[in-house]
C-alpha cells in the first residue's frame, strides 16, 4: 500500500474502538491507508448501545480492498476480559499494539430531571469505564513496548456543558482527567496520551446538525488530529477540538487567586475577595494536580517573608 505522507505509521499495530462508522471508521481508514495494521473494533448497534451489525467486518474489507491488513473485533468496551482478549489477539497477530483510540460511545440524552439513573450509568460505563478498560488492557504491554499512544475521546459537553446530556459531560470530562493522569504515568515509558474534542457529522449527531451544516462536519475533517496525536511525535496532555477543518486547543486553568489573613477565612471573607479569587488575569496551566498545592505553598512563604 502506497504511504500517502511523510507521517506514516508503518509497522504500527493501531485499535480504534467504535470503529464501525462514523469517527472510528474514518480513523481506521486513514491508519490503515498510511501504513498501519488495524483491529477495527465495534459491537455495531444503535446509538443508544443496542443492536448489533456487522459494521467492523464491512470496515475490514474496505481496509483489505485498499491493500491494508486489519481484522475485526466485536469485543464490548465495558467488559474488560474481552478488551484483554482483543490486545492479546493483535499482539499474536501482529507482535505488538502500539496506538490505541478510544473512540467507542453511546448516547441517552435526555434532561437530568428526566434521566433514569441506569441511562446515566451505561454511559459513563461506555464512555468512561470502557475507555479505562481498553487502555489498561493495552498499557502494560505499551510500557513493555517503550511505546504508547493513546487518545481518549472527550467532548465539548464534558468541558464546557451542554443541555440534557449530564451523563455524557461527566464521562467526556472524567476523560480528559484520565489523559492527565496517564500522561504522567506513562511518560518514562514513551506512552504519549491525549485527547480529543472532535464536532463531527455521524449517526450520533444526524438530528441535531441542519442538513448543510451535517455535510461541512464530516468524519474526515477530524482524523487529521486524530492521526496527528498518535502519530510519533505527537505531543502529549493535548486537548484539541476539530471540526469542519477548524482545529483548536483548550486548557485546564487556574489563575493565583488570593491567600486570605487568618481573621479574613470566613465564609464572608471569600464573598469580599471573590472578584480576585475569580479574576482570569495571569491564568495558567498547571502540569500536575502538584501545582495547585505548590501555588498556595508559595503565596504562603511569601506572607511568611513579609
């Protein structure tokens, strides 16, 4: 298969969950399309996690046609022992896993007041629990690699909100906490860990773009920084959103704030020093939950010294 670019992933082992359609399916492709080996997994379904189909076979013989090597894997993100399997499978078959999206997900919108608590708790399940169980099911092998890239897949939801979709956002966001925590684990080991924010056109959102608007969100806008962020030398704790050909950043701030006197550290000593508690001038981005510690820690040796 000819490499369409100077970021190849030759001699790569890549899984993409979810990657019956939509998101996945583009990932899977472009992978496959610039070298990769791919395990295209996906139990198939309805958005709501329902059903089942033959969708990961279909992207295989697309792969095949093409002159690329996958296999297909009907595997649940949800049950950990068959995430294990899918690993095992592609590293007998391949010799090792190298790249790792995580990619697979349900919807069940539906407003908090309306929401069963089961339909909260499937998708942080999917989306969160699942996207815990792949990766752990592929990091030792990764640390024994001395290489790992991992994407989680988070969403504007989880980061900024969005009506009716409490379980989303909270699963999207315990994501892009997840990538934090793992960057740092896996950084002695080349395991580079990042994610994703991607606004896409696919079965998940074909009722809620316009007609026009679902034709500029295409699947294959977003696979540029996908690959990108598994590619060797992505970078890592990256939260970037794609969408229609727009790519962006977004951080996790915190600004300094205010050390208050002893007499001050009341509840009404915040409400008097709020406006500078919140204040967004000279924010900054911590790269570890360390920092917000160290921060205080030096607002109070400065008090100390006067």
């Amino acid at each position: 298969m000819t490499i369409s670019s100077d970021i190849s992933f030759r001699d790569r082992v890549a899984i993409v969950t979810g990657a019956g359609g939509g998101l996945g399916r583009a990932y899977a492709l472009e992978l496959a399309k610039r070298g990769a080996k791919v395990v295209v997994n996906d139990i198939g379904g309805a958005r709501d996690g329902t059903g089942h189909s033959d969708a990961a076979l279909q992207v295989v013989a697309e792969i095949e046609a093409a002159g690329g090597e996958a296999m297909s894997n009907g595997g649940s993100v949800t049950e950990f022992d068959q995430m294990a399997e899918m690993v095992a499978k592609a590293k007998e078959k391949w010799g090792g896993v190298h790249i790792l999206i995580n990619n697979a997900g349900i919807l069940r919108d539906k407003s908090f007041t309306k929401m069963d608590p089961a339909d909260f708790e499937m998708v942080v399940k999917v989306h969160l629990i699942g996207s815990a169980f792949a990766t752990k099911a592929c990091w030792d092998l990764m640390r024994e690699q001395n290489y790992g890239r991992i994407l989680m897949t988070a969403s504007s939801t989880g980061l900024f909100g969005n009506f009716g979709q409490a379980n989303y956002g909270a699963a999207k966001l315990g994501l892009a906490g997840l990538t934090k925590t793992l960057y740092l684990e896996g950084a002695k080991n080349n395991i580079k860990v990042n994610t994703l924010v991607p606004v896409a056109a696919t079965r998940m959102t074909e009722d809620i773009f316009p007609e026009e608007a679902f034709k500029l969100f295409g699947p294959e806008n977003v696979a540029p920084a996908a690959l990108f962020l598994v590619s060797d030398d992505a970078p890592s704790n990256a939260i970037v959103g794609a969408g229609a050909g727009a790519y962006h950043s977004a951080w996790v701030t915190m600004n300094k704030g205010a050390l208050l006197a002893p007499a001050e550290r009341t509840v009404e000593g915040v409400a008097a020093h709020w406006a500078q508690i919140s204040d967004r001038a000279g924010d900054f981005v911590p790269q570890s939950g360390a920092e917000q510690s160290g921060v205080i820690i030096s607002q109070l040796q400065a008090a100390l010294k006067g």
